[in-house]
C-alpha cells in the first residue's frame, strides 16, 4: 500500500530510476528491433526491414550444424519432463516430511537445506563421469535427471513450505471421517496446495529451461541439444559475431518464458520471494 | 455406547498434559470437559478420537478396548472448533466423505445426506461451498458430517467458539436437540461455564491435567469441591472473604455473624475461608454487615454491585434493578448464612 | 519417535534414491577424485603399463638408480616366435628354420652377437646391412611396450636386469591409469594462481553482494513510495534479469559492450573511440560481472524487500507522517529496522549462491581478460570440463571443487543456527 501525501514528492524518484531502467529498456529494445532490421555501422537506426535474421528458422546457419527444431523439440521435452519429475517427487516427499511420522525427520530436514548449499560445480564433475561410465553422456535422459535431481531439495521445501499451511484440522477431520492417510492427502490436501504445484510447476519450467552448464556439459552434441547450448555456441565464436541472428535466437528461445512470465507473473513473484527461504 | 477413561495420562516431551484420569460416560448421556486455557481439554478429546497416542491408560467403548485402533477404525464423529469443513468441496460433498470413503453406493449416500441435512436443517444449501454459508450454517454442517456415520460417540471440541452471541445460544440447544434425537453418547469441551451448564447432563471440570469434580450442573454449582470450582462456576463469580471461627459467632468482613448451623462442628479450623455468590448477599438477609458501594452495573433485569466491605474485602450481590443506590452509599446488608461455603486454608471445601 | 508412517517412508524413498545417487554419490565421489589424478590421459577407468623414453628422465627424479636406467633403456634380442616370422617373410624360410633350430628362444645381450649367429648360419646372410636389419628384427626393448597386466610388466621388467629395489618406483611411473595421490591439495596451496582465484572470489562475492541489497533496496523503497502504476511498471522491469535466461541477458549485455555496439556507436559523436566496454581491461571485465550478476541479486532483493515493507504496519507509517519525519527518517527509523531479518537472510542466501555460481561469468568474460575475472567455481570447471589444452584433469578439478563444498557446508550450518532451524520442524499432530 503506497503512502502518499504532500510530505513526499514521487516525481524525482520516478525520473531518477527511468534513467537507471534505461539501459535495461535500451537491450529490450533493440532485442526485438534488431530482428528484423538491418542496420548500418555507425548509427542505432535500422534503414531497411529483413527477415534474413531469422534464417536459423528453415536452414542451418554458419555457426550453429543443429537443426532448431530439433533443439527447440529438446528443450521443451527437457522442461517439460524435469518440471513434472520434480512436482511429483516434492509432492510426496513434501507431505512426508511435513505432515507424517517417519524416522529420521530432523535430519532430512537439515540435509535438505544441506543439499540447497552444494553447487553445481561440486557435483557436476562426478556426474560427467557417472553418466559417461552409464551411457548416459551426450543424452536427454542424462540431463534431466541431474537437472531434476539439482532442483529437488528445493521443490521438496516449497512444497513442505506449502502443505505446512494446510490446517492440521482439515486432515484431522478426514482422519475421522475413516480416511486413510493416503485419501487424506489424495482427496482433501493436494485440492489445498493446487496453487503451490502450479507455482513450482511453473518455476521448475523455467529454471529448466534457462539452465545452460548442466547441458552444456552433460549433452552438448546436436542430437540432444538445447536451445541455451545452441545460443551459447554462437555466443563464444567471437570470430564471427552477429548479433542479429543471435537476438533472434535469443528472441525466439525466451518467448515461451515471456508467455509464461505474462500468464503467472504473480504466483511466480511469491515463490521467487518467498520460496528462497531456507 | 458407554465410554469409559481409565488411568488416561497424556505426555508431550515428558511432560504430562494430562494426568492419570478416570471418567465413565453413560450411554446416551451428554457431558462437559470445561475448563481453563491449556489444562488438557482438547489433549483429552483427542486421545479419545485417536489422533493422539495415549501413554497410559485404557480407552472402552461399551465392553470393546479401544486403546490401540486408530481413529478410521473408532467409530467417532468429532466437530472441530474451526468446523474443518474441506473448502473445496460442497456441503453435499462434505457431508457424504465419511460415506464416499466406505465405497456406498450413490443411492444409499444421496438418501442419507438428505436425512441428515433435513434433521441438521441445511437442506436447502447443499449446492454451496463451505466458504458461502454462515458460521451457524458451517457448524450444522460439521454436525452433519459427524453424525451421518452414525457413531458410536459425538466430540465437539469448542463448537460454539467462533459464533456470535445470538447465534451461539441458538446453536447451543440446536446441539442439545440432536443429540437427544439421535441418542448419541457425546462429549462437549468447552470452557464457557454457561454452555456447559446449559446443555450437558453432567461436567468434568478440568485444572491442570486432572479432573477435579465430575458432577450434575445443579450440584456442582451448590456443592463445589474447591474453591477452584466454586469459582469457576457462575456468574458474576463468587466472593471469597477470609473468616475467623469462635465458639458461637464467627467474624467476617469487619462483622461479628452466628456460626451457621452447617459449620457448627467443633473439628473445623479456626481460620477459614467462606465463598458468598452474588445471589446470596443482600438487604434481604438482614443488616449485619457495613459497607459503602464502589460500583454499579446495570444489566436490565437485575443490577449487581460492588461492595467494599469495612475490613477491605469486597462482595458482589445481584438485586432487581432499581435506583435508590448511588456508589458511594454505605449500606448495610446480610448474608444468606446457609448458603455460604466454607473451604479451608489448602482451598478444599469443608 | 514411537510410530513410524510407512505412508511418509514410501513417499519419501523416490526423493531419497534421487538424492543419494545424483547428489550424495557425486559428492562423495568428488571428495575420493579429489584425492586421485585423474584426468583425459589415465581415463576414469584402469590402465595399462608402459614406459617411454620421457618416463627415464621422470624416473632419474625419483631416485632410480642408474643401473636399472640403463638396464630398461637396453635393447635385448630374442630369437622367438615373432621376430622369426618377419625374419621369414624378409629373407626366405630357410633362414628362418635354421635360426629357430640353433637359437630358439635364445637372449643376445646385444645386437652384434645376434648378427655374429646369423653370420654364423649355413644359410647365412651376406651384406652386413641386411644382418643388422635381420637382427633389428627380434630387437625388444621394455620401452614403448604396452603391458595389460602388472605381473607381465614386473616380470619384463625383471628380465632387463633391473634392480630389485626400483621396482615399485619403476612401476609407479609406468602405470598409465589413475593413481591415488595428494599432489592436487598440495599443488592447490603452492600455486600462486590458485590465490589470485580465491582473492577474485572475494572481491566477485563481496563487491556483488554489496550492489545486490544497496540497490534491491533502492528499487524496494523507491518503487514503495510510488503511485501503483509506476511501482509495477518498475518492478517488471527490474524482475527481468531474474527471468531472462542468462545467455540471452548476457547476449543483451555483450551487444551493449560491444565495440560495434551499443555504448561504442552512441559515444562516437563525442570521440571515444569505439572499444569492447566489456573486455577492454580487467577493470571493465569487472565493472561488467558485477553489474550483470548485480541486477540478477538485486531483484531478488527487490521482491524479499518489498513484500517484508508491505507487511509493516501502515499505522506506524502514518503515525510517522503525522509526526512530520521527512523520508530519509521514515526510512532510516522506521522501514530499514523491519528490514533486518530479510536483510539478512538474502546476505547469507547470496553468499553461497555466489560463491558456487560461475554461469554469468562463463558466458561474460570466461575469466578474461588473462585471468583476471577467474573466480574460483570457474576455476573448477576449467580445469576439470573446459580446458584449452585438451587434458581435463577430473581429479584437480574435483580438489578445487571440495573446498567449495566444505564452505558450503560449514556455512549452511552457521545458518541453520541463524536462521532458527528448531522452529520450522514441529512435529506432526496426528500421532498415528
Ligand atoms: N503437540 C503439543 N506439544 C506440546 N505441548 C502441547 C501440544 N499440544 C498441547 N500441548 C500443551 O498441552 C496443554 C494442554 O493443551 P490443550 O490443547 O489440551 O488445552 P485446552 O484445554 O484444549 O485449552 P484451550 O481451551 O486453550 O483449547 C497446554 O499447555 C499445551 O501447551
Ligand atoms: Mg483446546
């Protein structure tokens, strides 16, 4: 809730962070414009339209041998699948260790936060070498089981997070109504934390989809690779930089997370914010 | 069904929340756990519906021990304080889970739903969500849903909590009336002194884990235990004033009295305590004891004052409102002497 | 605890075999690579035994004597199987039969004994060059042979005449597989450049974190003390370096730098020269990495921030306006108190976030220019997953990325203490 009144002026401030945004609106800008412009050395005005830059779209272009659809098809079936391995476990493990008796209960919990505190760099190394010796290397598979893996803990305390607010009193009632526990979780407490699943969901598809190290170094070839590895390919020939193909690359790998961004900007806001806790 | 409590103790982190009790509820009967904050209330009721353990003691329903089954397998319909009404289903849905659970069948649960939402009165709401309905409508529901398994025994922890004024002494004999039609055995915990008297056939008066005194309303009320009891029930609550025995009079507040006919016994104290309630202090009882008036409360029917008596204790009487008195008169009233209590220096009744 | 859920237990062993095998089994495997050699060239695997011309040099610096030196250097002639055959396709059969009838499996301690028998021979072979290149032909030497089996190499080894007492060195140098070792910890702490990459670390973490909560701050409070629709409108746009992948936020950021790009083209009119404002010196380099990780910190800060404002009271903030405090005291007395606790929290959280993060940088300046931007993550995966000269070395990678673990660990438990760990775990109400 904003305060205002005659005490405090709000223009200057206004003024003073558009500037500050201002090179951030400048690279959104010309990320969009410079698709389909061309424009001269020497001047930010475009002098002609062209689709020329999203070339990438029907052949192979000089920095990149993969085909796009393929790796676009990757990267979708990449988040996709990773965000529902990760949903699914949380959802159970959440519950276990929110609401159920088990042995062990503390430690988990502190191995949890634990495990939230182990970079990717400490295990990516191993994992090279575990799915080189699995035939897992180069692989879709391979990666979104790490990537699924390096996300969990913290889908599993989101959710934790999450079933800790459904009343103890609704499963309680369930509990004497004849439910069994798994009814009670089934019928009347996963109904509860429907806006908690979207939310990870929906975070875990995105987190997927900006990954870039884990692919990069666990499925770099063309069959299995994504659209982060494919920009990023482009991105390190400095030999032959050009931009405009590469902004609309760049363009076309972030609608989808632009869509979803737009579709879920406030539930995503809550778990960004609140959802790093622990 | 008879219920039966015996040696229950209840401990968390080894401390006991509950300590050693034995209660029996008689079939059909309704009775009160009332008492303060966190002595042990909902812990009990709990334990007897199987969300917690017990860690010692038996629980019987009728001639079966039920110590160890867990709560699906008890046979027990509880209302929560909160009602626990599951927000995304309908009151239709909500009454017809414990049903849906045990694989009925459509027809059987629709006939039985519509039984239980006519004697509940909720019939016309069965289309809703839990959150369109009024907090009266809400604990019909939770009624309703405890009751349509037909259990052997009827928890309400708190029903009446969360309602207004109005709407809780509606509720308070709606809850008497189904329970006398369907003749369940249940158990109310409450610690609203007033509903407990109202609507129960007995009350367990709970302190810090243990039951004090188990009795009849009427008789709890004339015959307190302690003076724990004697003070928690009625209101405005009783007054306590400290009383000096000699061989034929007593002196209490700043006034020589006769030794009443109940305290006559020679093996009493010579240091006690009496308990007056409001009711039994007044100009009609004669005019041995001084006073002046510190306050008046006007409630309509009946007015109640505040008398600072000359030693310094203070009394409470209850009179038909009138406005003769003014605070600060000095008055000169009399006491009900065979209704007054005596209890001695540990607070034990004599 | 007296009951335990089988329900909890089953629903918690998919994440707990998920856990142990991609997360516990990798860390306890680094912790054991750290303490090898492992590398592209031993392969994660076994080995095989072979020494090379390089390995005697190696060898004289670990004491083998000379003796043995010489004695694996040498080149011993035996007439067998082998070198008959090449003998029979150079120089006839009837040559070769008539070797393998007197010499059989003979040693010729050197080549010009072997060429004395073959002279010696009824077939014999006439030119002394067509001798020596005869005799040539059953030449062995250890060196350069390959050996799948130890007991193959030691006995070869044996044969050369090698002292008994350099065998065990002699192996050691020839095995070709991974070796248990302590070399990666002690080269960690002798090498001036592992320094150079823990001082970048601190000064990555530290200057970052600092830009991360000042200016998640700002955008909180300012954005706080603005008309909703500014206010949202600012907070989309600070929330995109959280959202936007970051090759894509890099790609926008190296365009901008670029020496054809965006900074260079809109300063030409003032004449500075067009230059890359990313890699030109390190100071750029650094000025770069910490504003683009900078702003991805500062909208999480902005989000923690502004909903911890939110939840202050808004009596207290009108009782201060009633009061007539100006901003600066609203916000120094009133907003920056409630704001401790989520201060904190972000300060640790970003710690070790930053410490392990290296993806930004990776794609921004790849430790350049030099070396000058190599933080220490960076370092790990350089050394071990993208190296220029081609020898990944798992095992050195795996030393540096186990400290990073120990810090980690050593700090979620410093955290776990600050942040009051006993109160998120209450214990479940449904006792059975
Ligand atoms: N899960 C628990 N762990 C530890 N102590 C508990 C737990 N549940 C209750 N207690 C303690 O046991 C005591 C009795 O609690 P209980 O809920 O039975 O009180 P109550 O009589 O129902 O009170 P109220 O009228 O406030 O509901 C309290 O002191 C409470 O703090
Ligand atoms: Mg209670």
């Amino acid at each position: 809730m904003p305060i205002q009144s005659r005490n405090f002026k709000a223009a200057p401030m206004i003024i003073l962070l558009s500037l500050l945004s201002l090179p951030l609106l400048i690279m959104c800008f010309y990320l969009i414009v410079d698709t389909i412009t061309n424009t001269q050395p020497g001047t930010l005005i475009p002098d002609e339209i062209t689709f020329e830059h999203w070339r990438f779209l029907w052949q192979t272009t000089e920095n990149s041998s993969a085909n796009i659809w393929r790796v676009t098809l990757n990267t979708f079936v990449f988040s996709i699948t990773t965000a529902t391995t990760i949903l699914a476990i949380s959802l159970t493990a959440g519950y276990a260790l929110s609401r159920l008796n088990i042995p062990f209960r503390r430690f988990f919990l502190s191995g949890l936060i634990m495990l939230h505190a182990f970079p990717t760099i400490t295990l990516i190394i191993a994992i090279f070498l575990i799915l080189q010796t699995l035939g897992l290397y180069d692989s879709l598979i391979g990666v979104i089981m790490v990537k699924s893996a390096l996300e969990l803990p913290f889908g599993i305390w989101i959710m934790k997070g999450f079933y800790d607010n459904v009343p103890w009193e609704i499963e309680m009632a369930g509990v004497q109504d004849g439910a069994s526990r798994f009814t009670v979780w089934r019928k009347l407490v996963l109904p509860q934390v429907q806006p908690g699943m979207m939310a990870l969901l929906v975070f875990s598809f995105l987190t997927a989809w900006s990954e870039l190290v884990l692919p990069l170094v666990l499925a770099p070839g063309n069959k299995s690779q994504v659209l982060s590895v494919y920009l990023a390919t482009m991105l390190a020939d400095e030999s032959s930089i050009d931009f405009n193909l590469m902004k609309s690359v760049g363009l076309f790998y972030v609608i989808p997370v632009i869509i979803t961004y737009m579709i879920f900007q406030r539930k995503l806001m809550n778990i960004y914010g609140g959802g790093t806790k622990g | 069904m008879k219920i039966e409590l015996r040696n229950f103790t209840k401990r968390f982190d080894g401390q006991a929340v509950v300590d050693n009790v034995s209660l029996t509820i008689e079939s059909g009967e309704m009775i009160a756990l009332l008492g303060p904050s966190g002595c042990g209330k909902s812990t009990s009721l709990f334990s007897i519906c199987g969300i917690h353990r017990m860690d010692e003691g038996q629980l019987l329903f009728g001639d079966k021990d039920v110590t160890n089954l867990p709560s699906q397998k008890r046979n027990v319909g509880v209302v929560f304080q909160n009602y626990a009404l599951y927000p995304h289903m309908s009151i239709f849905e909500n009454i017809a889970f414990p049903l849906v659970v045990q694989k009925a069948d459509r027809a059987t649960i629709r006939r039985k739903v519509a039984d239980i939402a006519e004697l509940v009165q909720i019939s016309d709401l069965l289309e809703r969500k839990p959150a369109n309905i009024s907090g009266g409508q809400q604990q019909r529901t939770a009624l309703a849903r405890a009751l349509i398994r037909r259990p052997d025994v009827l928890l309400l922890d708190e029903p009446l909590a969360n309602l207004d004024a109005k709407l809780r002494l509606e509720m308070r004999s709606e809850i008497r009336r189904i329970q006398s039609e369907t003749g369940i055995t249940a158990i109310l915990v409450t610690h609203d002194q007033v509903e407990a008297m109202s609507i129960c056939d007995r009350i367990a008066l709970m302190q810090k884990g243990k039951v004090v005194q188990l009795d009849k309303p009427r008789e709890m009320y004339a015959n307190p235990a302690n003076m724990f009891v004697a003070e928690f029930l009625g209101n405005p609550p009783i007054r306590f004033m400290p009383a000096e025995l000699h061989e034929n009079q007593m002196i209490a507040g700043g006034a020589a009295l006769p030794r009443p006919q109940h305290l006559k016994q020679s093996n009493l104290p010579d240091k006690i305590n009496l308990g007056i309630r409001p009711e039994h202090f007044g100009p009609q009882f004669g005019n041995e004891i001084s006073g002046h008036i510190l306050a008046i409360e006007t409630q309509g029917r009946e007015n109640l004052y505040d008398v600072a008596l000359s030693d310094g204790g203070v009394l409470c009487s209850i009179q038909p409102a009138n406005d003769h008195l003014n605070p600060g008169d000095t008055i000169q009233w009399g006491i009900a002497s065979q209704h007054l209590l005596a209890f001695d220096g540990q607070g034990e009744r004599i | 605890m007296k009951h335990i859920s089988w329900l909890g237990v089953g629903f918690l062993t998919p994440a707990l075999l998920i856990v142990g095998f991609l997360f516990f089994a990798p860390v306890v495997m680094t912790a054991v690579f750290s303490f090898t050699n492992m590398s592209t060239a031993t392969g994660i695997s076994g080995g095989d035994y072979l020494l090379s011309p390089n390995n005697l040099d190696e060898m004289q610096a670990h004491g083998v004597s000379q003796k043995t030196l010489d004695a694996l250097a040498d080149t011993t002639y035996q007439v067998d199987d082998h070198g008959l055959l090449l003998l029979a396709q150079e120089f006839g059969t009837e040559i070769a039969n008539e070797l393998k009838e007197r010499h059989n499996n003979d040693i010729f301690k050197n080549r010009g004994e072997l060429e004395r028998a073959l002279k010696d021979m009824k077939h014999r072979i006439r030119s002394p060059r067509d001798r020596k290149k005869a005799a040539d032909l059953f030449g062995t030497s250890i060196l350069n042979q390959r050996f799948t089996s130890k007991v193959d190499f030691i006995t070869a080894v044996i044969q050369t005449g090698a002292v008994q007492a350099d065998i065990p060195a002699v192996t050691s140098v020839a095995y070709t597989g991974w070796q248990w070792t302590t070399n990666n910890f002690k080269r960690l702490f002798s090498l001036p450049a592992t320094w150079r990459y823990a001082l970048n670390t601190l000064a990555y973490v530290t200057l970052t974190l600092v830009f991360n909560i000042g200016f998640g701050l700002f955008l909180a409070i300012s954005t706080f003390y603005m008309p909703e629709g500014f206010a949202n409108t600012f907070r989309t746009i600070w929330f995109l370096p959280r959202i936007l992948p970051p090759v894509l936020y890099v790609l926008m950021w190296k365009w901008f730098t670029w020496d054809t790009g965006f900074l260079s083209t809109i300063l030409a009119p003032l004449g500075i020269p067009a230059q890359n404002w990313m890699m030109q010196t390190s100071t750029h380099a650094w000025v770069t990495i910490i504003l683009i990780n900078g702003s991805v910190g500062a909208s999480l800060g902005m989000i923690l921030f502004s909903s911890a404002i939110r939840s202050i009271p808004a009596s207290m903030l009108h009782a201060s306006e009633v009061d007539g405090a100006s901003r600066f005291q609203q916000i120094r007395h009133i907003i920056l108190p409630q704001l401790r606790w989520p201060i904190l929290f972000l300060t640790s959280y970003e710690t070790l976030s930053l410490l392990a993060s290296f993806e930004h940088i990776l794609l921004t300046t790849d430790g350049g220019p030099g070396k000058s931007t190599e933080v220490w993550a960076l370092a790990a995966f350089h050394t071990a997953l993208r190296n220029y000269s081609g020898n990944l070395q798992y095992g050195y990678g795996a030393a540096f990325a186990l400290i990073l673990v120990a810090i980690g660990i050593a700090a979620s438990l410093v955290y776990m203490r600050l942040f009051n760990f006993r109160d998120l775990v209450s214990k479940p109400r449904i006792e059975r």
